[in-house]
C-alpha cells in the first residue's frame, strides 16, 4: 500500500484553499434558490400592505324620456384611487421587513459556510487517518516478506505467513474504508458548491474567544429584527383608519354636466379587523419568546461546548503527539527484536495494531469535536470566516 502516499500528494500540492469554497457559496444555485425564495417572501409582505395605483373606468347609457322629449346617449367617467394614512407606519414596518430580510440572508450564508467547514474538517481529519494508517502499510510490507522468506527457510510456519497476509488485507481494507469516507465528504462538498478542484487541508481551528461572542452569530440581531419588524406590523393593525378612497367622477347627462368628488373611509373595526390585531399581537409576542429562548439556549449550549471543548484540549489534544510517538518506537523497537528473532511476531502484530486503534480513537474524538463545534455554529449561524484562528 506504500502507492497510496504517491497517491495522496496530489491533495496536497495541487489544491485550494477552503476560502476559495466560500467564495463561491454566492454561486451556488442552492444558495441562490433559497434567497429568491426571502426575496419572494419579502415582495409579497410588501404587496400586502401598499395601496393600488388608480382606478378608471366609465359607462353609457341611453335615457328615453318618457313625456316625448329629447331621448339620447349618456356618459360617464371616474378615476379614483385608495390613498394610505399610516404612510409613515407602513415606511417603518417595510424597512424593518427589508431589514429583517437581509439579516435572513446573511443567516443563510453563515450557514452553507458552516456546512463546507463542517465537511472540510471531516474532510481533512479522515486524510490524515489515512494517510497515518497508510505508512503503516510499509512495516505489514516488511513483516510478510520476512515471514515469507522464513516460510522458505523453514524458520517459520505457513500459518504465520498466513497471519500476517491476513494482517496486511485488514490494513488494506481499513484503508478502502477511509478513501470512500474521503470521496464522500468530498461529494457533499460539492453537492453545496461547483467545485472541480481539490482540497488543501489548512488548521481549521477556531478562535475560541470569538466563538462564544454573540457578535458573531448572525442568528441573534435576526431574532431581534423580527422582533421589531412585529411591533411595527402591530402598530399598523391597531390603527383606526388605514385608508382613504378619493374618487372623482364627470356625468354627461341628457341636460346636465356633472362634477363629483367622493371621498370613502373605511373604519379598522369589526369581527375582521380584530382577528388581524389579534394575529400581530400573537407574532410579536412569538417572536419575543424566540429571542428570549435564543439567549438562554446559547447561555447553556455555550458552557456546555467549552466544557467539551476544555476536555478535548486536556485529554486528547495536549497527549496526541506524545501518543503516537510512543505508538511508533513500541513498532520500531518491536520490528527490530522481531527480525533479530528476540521478539514473537504475534507481539509485532499487536505493536502494530495498537498504533491501528489509536489512530481510530483519535479519529473518531476528532470528528466528534469538530462536529460539535459546526452543529454550534451552524444553530447560532456563526461565520466560519469571523472565527477563524489566525
């Protein structure tokens, strides 16, 4: 399996960057998808509340006079039009909307570059278990040709030689196992973006100070948003008068020009008009409990995520390097008694796959950290790219 380290290089001398994926989040069709979908959202809130252009229209009529005078064509023509009283109201709760609007879309960013990061992490995480688990192959390598040529001199038994070929097929399928996790989160990754490129695996680590600061989350001035955004579609809903019609229209009758002005105002009351405030009253009470849930959610799940993250750093980040240091002189001291025929191979296959386990421990706290720190970032809508540990 030594084709495997050739194969590799690759991923590492011609890649990218992961900012050159967020630079294309704004590209992706999902991504565009979802923020036509706020746009059409933001346009319909929008329509609900303006009032309509003119109005015109016009009709004839024939009159027949019925004492025998003069019979004829009569016409008329009007143009009217709804005009909005609550103008200053209606202005403030559409720039809240757009406002609220913007900070969605911000939120959505935020979160398909989590995603990448999320991936990308596991992503290079799983390269390098491969990779670790890959120069393993070499010392497998070594123990069956020494096995082989003992089988020969008849040092050894077959059923040694046996073993160790068995040894080498379950590195070798452990390895299989590792690529298709690699190809996968490499497909998701391009699932979230047009990506033809590969991979360059940079320290993903985050800036633990400004993780925790909730300037960061996009999620938190969102919520606040639509708090205010619900207040003022309330102060709409509580006006008395929202509307008035002004409609003029001319009259040619038989003998007469008429001139009229009318001028239409509809009362806000009424069991329809009470079930609109009674609405607002209940969006804006929603999303002031969904604010209130929002801070203390994050109050928790942020001690929490440091608790877990000061465990990781104690126990496994601190200890790693230390590890599989000792890991690699107990094969190397192991390898070296077993070829001067001071040490049993079975004891050379243990040395080797205690490095096995290791490697599969330490993968697996890896993932679960860094997944943990992206479902954080992800419920709170956190900027991969404002947290970055420089």
């Amino acid at each position: 399996m030594r084709f495997i380290l050739v194969l590799l290089l690759p991923y590492i001398i011609m890649a990218d960057s992961i900012e050159t994926l967020y630079e294309k989040v704004s590209q992706s069709n999902n991504y565009k998808s979802k923020v036509e979908t706020l746009n059409v959202e933001f346009q319909t809130t929008k329509a609900s509340v303006l009032a309509d252009g003119f109005n015109v229209g016009g009709g004839v009529a024939y009159a027949d006079i019925k004492d025998n005078s003069d019979s004829g064509l009569e016409y008329e023509a009007f143009i009217s039009k709804d005009l909005n009283l609550n103008g200053s109201k209606i202005d403030n709760f559409l720039r809240q909307s757009s406002q609220y609007k913007n900070l969605q879309t911000k939120s959505l960013q935020n979160r398909y570059k989590v995603q990448i990061w999320q991936l990308y992490g596991d992503y290079c995480v799983a390269m390098e278990a491969l990779q670790a688990k890959a120069e393993l192959s070499s010392v497998y390598d070594e123990i069956k040709e020494h096995m082989q040529k003992g089988v020969e001199y008849g040092e050894f038994e077959n059923s040694k030689l046996i073993m160790s070929s068995l040894a080498l097929e379950s590195l070798n399928l452990e390895l299989s196992k590792l690529e298709n996790l690699v190809q996968m989160y490499e497909s998701q990754i391009k699932v979230l973006v047009d990506f033809d490129g590969q991979f360059e695996c940079k320290n993903l680590e985050v800036d633990i100070d400004k993780l925790f600061d909730p300037e960061h989350s996009a999620l938190w001035p969102m919520l606040e948003s639509n708090v205010q955004k619900s207040e003022a579609s309330l102060k709409m809903a509580h006006s008395s008068f929202s509307t008035l019609n002004v409609e003029a229209k001319y009259t040619d009758e038989l003998d007469t020009n008429r001139y009229m002005v009318n001028l239409s105002l509809p009362l806000n009351i009424g069991e329809k008009n009470e079930a609109k405030r009674a609405i607002a009253m209940s969006q804006t009470s929603a999303a002031n409990y969904k604010l209130e849930a929002f801070h203390n959610h994050y109050r928790h799940e942020s001690n929490a995520l440091k608790q877990r993250i000061d465990i990781y750093k104690k126990y496994l980040l601190s200890s790693e390097k230390t590890i599989l240091q000792h890991a690699n002189q107990l094969i190397k001291q192991s390898n070296m008694r077993f070829l001067a025929g001071e040490e049993s191979f079975l004891s050379m296959i243990k040395a080797t796959e205690t490095k096995l386990s290791m490697i599969e421990t330490i993968l697996n706290l890896k993932i679960e950290r860094h997944n943990a720190v992206a479902q954080y970032m992800y419920d709170y809508s956190i900027d991969p790219q404002g947290v970055k540990k420089w």
